[in-house]
C-alpha cells in the first residue's frame, strides 16, 4: 500500500473515531437537557408555583396564587386544595366542581402557571 494511502486510511480512522466521540459527548448532552427540560416542563404543579386562575365573569374570583410549601393552593370559595402533582387542566377541572352549583351556574375555568418561587 503506497505511503499516501496508509496516511489517508489513518485519517479517516481519526476522523471517524472524532466523529464518533464527539456524538457521544453531544448525546450525553442532549440526554442532560432532556432530562432537564422535562423536569421544568412537568405537568404536575409543584410548591413555590404561582398559579393564574381566571374564572371568567368572575373577577373577584380570578388571580394568582402561591402553591404553598406543603403542596396547597388556597382559593375564595374553593378553600385550600392540594395541587402538587395536578396538571393545571386537573386543577381547573377541581375548581369548577367546587365554584359549580352553590356559587356559579356555569363556570369556566383556566389555570396556568404564572411562575416558579424557591422557598
């Protein structure tokens, strides 16, 4: 084999030995950044959270709220209620049960995440 070729065959076995090192190191990247993302991203409320209620024609209703430390939301009307772990769909669905019948006929309900405190 002529001493060019031997060289060129040994670059590219360096090159691909890069290639292949520097996938791996983006791959455990990703799978950190995944993993990250997907924990800040969680669909379960979590304490600290400031939450928007809007309970629409309600504006003495509507707000936003603190999930406490112990996990609870407290809301007029609704009383405290445990949101960590529930979407903020679950929540929603909760507090129109709760608003539905005694205070409101037909409410409607939207919760969203607002922000995120550390206690």
């Amino acid at each position: 084999m002529p001493r060019i070729a031997r060289i060129s065959a040994g670059c590219l076995v360096v090159l691909a030995l890069g290639f292949a090192v520097s996938g791996c190191s983006s791959a455990l990247q990703l799978s950190s950044l995944d993993e990250l993302s997907s924990a800040m991203a969680s669909p379960g409320l979590r304490a600290g959270e400031q939450i928007s209620v809007i309970v629409y024609g309600e504006a003495s209703l509507s707000g936003n709220y603190v999930i406490d430390p112990a996990g609870v939301v407290s809301i007029p009307l609704a009383g405290r209620i445990k949101a960590v772990g529930l979407t903020t769909a679950e929540l929603a669905e909760i507090l129109m049960k709760k608003f539905r019948g005694e205070y409101l006929r037909d409410p409607k309900v939207t919760v969203s995440r607002a922000e995120v405190r550390a206690f």
